[in-house]
C-alpha cells in the first residue's frame, strides 16, 4: 500500500470520526437543553423572583378556604381547556378526553399538550360521582417529535404542599392548591382509576425524568 493511499485511508477514518463525535454533540444538546434550561429558569425564578403561587391559607385539610383568585404574570394558551402552573413555568392547552391505555392516542395528545384522561371529571367538578381531574404529560420526549411539549412536566417534581396549580375549562378558571405529592410504581393505577368525592386535580408524569421506571403523582384540591 502506497503511502498516498494509507493518507486517504487515514484521512477518511479521521472525517468519519470526527462527524461522529459531532453528531454525538449535537444529538446530546437536542436532549438535555430542555432540562438545562428549565433547570437554570427554576434557579433564577427562585432566587430573583416573588410571585404568589402559594395558597397560604387552609381550613381543614379536606377542604381550601375560599379566596380572592389572584392575577396571572401570564395569559393563558388555552381558556377553552388549559393549565398554568407559574412556579414551574407551565402554560399549555389541555387535550381532553384521551385513552390512557391507547399508546398512539396519548402520544399523539403529548405533541399537542396536557393530556386529559378520558372517563375523568373536568376543572370545577364538585358534585359528580367522580370529580378528579387526571392529567398527564411528558417530563421529556423526542424533543424533534414534540419540541414545544416534550418536557411540559419536567419541573413538577418542584411542587410543594400550598403551591398553586391554575386550570381553565370553556372558558372559566378553576385554581386547585397542591395537597401530596409521591412517586409510585408505573403499574400503581389507583390515582387513575378510583373515583373521588372531593374535587381533586391529579397531575401525572415519569419518574426519574424522560425515565418510564415510576409515576410522580401530585394531587391538588379545588379552591372552592
């Protein structure tokens, strides 16, 4: 082999590996500048910013003390049916009525925004045989599939007890105030499936984040 051809051969390996590396790179930005992003907009909002995302005061805990809605910092995407949740920066339209045992419905639903499970109550319901409000969506996803909504929940892990989780249905706002917040097993389904008397909003997404191992569940009370 002349010296000529192992410097093409040579030349070539090195092109390739390179455009590897970079591809590399670039695949690896696409993934995880969502996060980063939504992690250094937490960190700054926390630190710089006061907001009243915070319902302060309670009655018993089965029931929220009714009181004067605040203003919202943003508008809404959707007054039809939505969700804002100013702490951790959420602002989407709400897919109602999805199956949430039919994989290319609800991943369909997931480009659009939150999903609404079918079967469950909508924003406001109090005195229905179910009023549970069960809502779902990524914590992250194939950011080229959905890049507006592949990590809409990614920062739901931040909620605390006393936070506030702001919903609108045909064109009424409902604010509900986080109660519990726990991880269970993909396969616990019980937040989906049993009904509940108390008017409730469930939030649902995976944990670890972008991982389908677990389920952060955060439960949130009509403030009525």
């Amino acid at each position: 082999m002349t010296k000529r051809k192992r410097f093409w051969i040579f030349l070539v390996v090195r092109t390739a590996a390179n455009a590897l590396v970079i591809t590399g790179v670039v695949f690896s930005f696409m993934a995880f500048s969502p996060f980063v992003k939504q992690e250094i907009w937490y960190w700054w909002k926390s630190h710089f910013e006061t907001s009243s995302t915070r319902v302060e005061e309670t009655t018993q805990p089965a029931k929220v003390k009714a009181i004067e809605l605040p203003s919202l910092s943003v508008e809404p995407e959707s007054k039809e049916f939505g969700i804002v949740i100013e702490k951790i920066g959420v602002n989407t339209p709400v897919v109602a009525n999805v199956n949430p045992s039919s994989y290319p419905e609800y991943i369909e639903a997931m480009t659009r925004g939150v999903a609404h499970a079918r079967g469950t109550a909508f924003p406001g319901s109090a005195k229905a045989e179910n009023n549970n409000v069960f809502l779902f969506a990524h914590s992250a996803m194939n950011r080229v599939g959905a890049p507006k909504y592949n990590s809409v929940f990614y920062l739901l892990r931040k909620l605390e007890a006393g936070d506030r989780v702001t919903t609108f249905y045909q064109g009424k706002r409902y604010d509900y105030v986080v109660a519990d917040k726990k991880v269970v097993q993909a396969t616990d389904i019980q937040y989906l499936t049993e009904p509940s008397k108390e008017p409730i909003l469930t939030l649902q997404t995976c944990d670890p984040p972008g991982m389908n191992i677990r389920r952060l569940i955060v439960t949130a009370k009509l403030v009525q």
